[in-house]
C-alpha cells in the first residue's frame, strides 16, 4: 500500500528539475492559503476567540499560528532570520502561537484581530516575494524536522501548504461549532 510518505518519495524519485519541484510546492501553498481564506470569509470577528468547547482552540489562535509556521517553515528555515524579520511579527507574537502554545479564551491575552490577520497576511506576501526568486541549488539542502516526506528545505515548503491545510480543517470544524454552513 503506498503511503502519503511513500508517494512523496516516488514523486522525489521522478525526474523533474528543481524549478517545477519549487513551483508545485508553491502552487500547494498557494492553494492551502486560498482554502484556508474561503474558510475565514464568514466568520464574524467577535467569534474569533470563542472557544466552542472549553480548551479547545479559536480561530484568533490559528490564524496566529499559521502566520509563525509560515513564517518558520517558509522564510526562516530557508534563509535563517534576518534583522527586517522583526518587521513582519514580534518574538512575543511568536511565542503567543507556536507550536506547544495553548490558546488563551481572553483577548487581552492577543494581540488585536487586526494585527493577528496583517501578521498572517504579511508573513504570506513575504513568502511569496522570496519564494519568486528562491535560489533552487538550495533546494535539497539537509534540514531537521518538521518536514514532509524528505528532510530537505523542499520538504519544508511541502510541510508548509500540509501543515496550513490541517488547520483549514480545524477551522472548518470551529465553523460548524459556531453554527456557520460548512463550505464544502
């Protein structure tokens, strides 16, 4: 039986040149990106921190963590931090939505909605612009986990569109908890 890992394997095995591998991992965080915005039309911002069943996470909080991982997988893993980075998120909007993090029900714990989603919007466009001119001999370049399928930077952007998608179903499941119509 092929495995999600073991077809990602295959497909690292079919010859293919570095630019179509970097443009489909684009193409799959485009996608996730696009998916994960239809899921947050509707949403009205005052729902943004409930919690639908107590201890379980908000939007607000994902929204949040999306941005970081983003951030972590796409620009930081690729190309280490630079000095402009603090530009995009602060250390403590990092430290709010990492990964361990547990999401807090009290907005004073956050930063604003608004700042939450200019984060998650210019962590994206970031990633786009370096992601147009991504230097691709870089691409098989060895790195630690998380990733998916190989542990190469390739395998980080892959991990980057995954990871969004799996939060895309955790808000589409804070969206019928809200009462919100599922939208596939």
């Amino acid at each position: 039986m092929l495995s999600i890992n073991n077809l990602f394997i295959f497909c690292a095995e079919i010859p293919m040149s570095a630019s179509v591998k970097l443009q489909m991992a684009i193409d799959q965080i485009v996608a996730a990106r696009q998916y994960t915005n239809s899921l947050l039309e509707d949403i009205d911002q005052k729902n943004w921190f409930q919690q639908p069943v107590e201890g379980i996470n908000h939007i607000a909080w994902q929204i949040g963590h999306l941005a970081m991982a983003q951030y972590g997988l796409v620009l930081f893993r690729q190309r280490g931090r630079k000095l402009e980075d603090t530009e995009l998120m602060s250390s403590s909007f990092r430290k709010k939505f990492s990964r361990g993090s547990t999401p807090n029900q009290d907005p004073e714990f956050y930063p604003s909605i608004q700042e939450i989603k200019n984060v998650y919007e210019r962590v994206y466009s970031q990633s786009m612009e370096e992601l147009r001119t991504y230097p691709l001999e870089q691409l098989n370049e060895p790195v630690d986990n998380p990733y998916a399928a190989y542990p190469t930077k390739l395998g980080c952007l892959i991990f980057c569109a995954h990871h969004e998608m799996l939060h895309a179903g955790q808000i589409g499941m804070l969206r019928r908890l809200l009462g919100l119509t599922p939208i596939r």
